[in-house]
C-alpha cells in the first residue's frame, strides 16, 4: 500500500511538564488548502514516561516549510487545568532549505539542519527538534474523504429513507459509490 509522506515538526522539551492533548482537523478552508506549507495535519503532545520531556509533533500537509511562516508551539503549564502559571513558546522558522532555527523562548536556540534522526539539540541543551519528512502512519485519505461525503449528500438531497436511529438508509449502488470515492484520490495517494 503506497503512503504518503508528511512533514513532521517535532520536538522533544526537557524541564516542561503537561498534559496530553489531540487535534485534527482535515477539511481545512481553501485559503489554506492552496498554501499546504501553512496547513496544519495534526498535532500530538505527551510527556515521556519520566515526567521530565514534553514530546510535541505538528504535521503540515506540505512536502517543506515556508521560509515565509512561523511555525508555533504556545504551551501553558500549571499545577491543574484552567489556572496556568507558566507560558512558554516554541518558534521555528526556516530561512532557507535545510535549515531550522528554533527558540524555546528565552530559554535555548537551536539552528541548523534538523533533518537528521537524531534531529537538532538546543544550544543548552533544553530541547531538540526534528524537521523533515516522515511516512505518516495515519494517513488521512482528505480528497477522497471529501469526494465520498459529495456523494452522501447529494444522495441525501435525493431523500434517502432513514433507519430508526435516524441514520441515513443508501442503496448497495451508492454506499458503493462512497467507498469507491473513500478509496481513492486525483493525486494518486
């Protein structure tokens, strides 16, 4: 099965502690879906096991990063949920093709190239940072997604019939359709 490649921006943060949160949101504006370097995939975080490191991942739709964007982290981190104490900001920008630089606020500066396994540690050695790209193992199939919703509705406007629970009933010819759709995109991926 072939996948397609994400950029992925992640960061390992030593001394930052928080919780753990989740985002995704594929069927984005098209002022955002014509600029794929500004489109945010998803985004991850997690502290490590030790309860030392935040791990942090953004993914953007692109295949590199704008020299034009900043690509930011706004963490907040407090003894409970709603009453923060501590704000710290994560800025990476990319001024030219294979290089990185990236501030912890204040706190640590990491330039150079990222691209490597073992990504690029801060000069204090308060966080490292990976930039480049990766397989995405939950490739979201977004044109094909969009297209199979097209032919729900437009099935929907027609007067599929609905079950008890309210769901919609479609014939075998157009859940068919949807799946086809599901399955692929323009593009190949």
């Amino acid at each position: 099965m072939r996948r397609c490649a994400a950029v992925a921006l992640g960061f390992l943060v030593c001394g930052l502690c928080g919780g753990s949160a989740r985002a995704s949101n594929h069927l984005d504006t098209p002022a955002v879906i014509a600029n794929p370097q500004a489109n945010i995939g998803d985004i991850y975080a997690w502290t490590a096991a030790d309860g030392h490191r935040l791990n942090l991942v953004m993914d953007i739709v692109g295949h590199s990063f704008s020299d034009k964007l900043s690509y930011v982290f706004h963490i907040d981190s407090g003894p409970e949920f709603g009453k923060t104490t501590v704000t710290t900001e994560i800025l990476c920008r990319f001024p030219e093709p294979g290089v990185a630089d990236c501030r912890l606020g204040n706190l640590d500066r990491a330039r150079g190239d990222a691209s490597r396994v073992t990504g690029l540690e801060g000069a204090r050695h308060r966080f490292r940072v990976f930039a480049g790209l990766r397989d995405d193992p939950f490739f979201n199939n977004v044109k094909g997604t969009r297209a199979a919703y097209q032919v729900a509705f437009a099935a929907l406007k027609q007067g599929v019939t609905t079950d008890a629970a309210g769901c919609p009933k479609f014939d075998a010819a157009t859940a068919a359709k949807i799946l086809l759709e599901w399955r692929h995109t323009r593009d190949g991926c």
